[in-house]
C-alpha cells in the first residue's frame, strides 16, 4: 500500500460521499478504510470483518 494506495478501489456506500474513502482487505479478516491527501495516507478505520459492522457499511 505504501507505494500505490490510489490503487484499491473507492468504497461505495449510499451514505457516504463518493471517492471519499479507498478499501483495502488485509489477509480474510480485516478491511482497512482510508483517505488520501495530498501526498499522505489517513487510515480512518480497521474494521474486524468477524465483528458486526453494519452500522458503517450497511
């Protein structure tokens, strides 16, 4: 991620501004949301993918 983070793609969620946040899975059990600005990278959210997260992406 470190070298090409404009590569993951932009969640889509109704709720949420378009091209706001990228997604990223780690490994089958976490996804990472995250924001770039400018030349840095902003993790906003690790989120446990065997924990209920409906309340952010539902």
């Amino acid at each position: 991620m470190h070298q090409m983070p404009e590569s993951f793609p932009f969640l889509k969620a109704e709720f949420i501004p378009a091209n706001k946040y990228h997604k990223m899975f780690v490994g089958k059990w976490y996804l990472i949301l995250y924001q770039i600005k400018d030349q840095t990278v902003y993790v906003d959210y690790i989120i446990d993918c065997r924990q209920d997260y409906g309340w952010l992406v539902p």
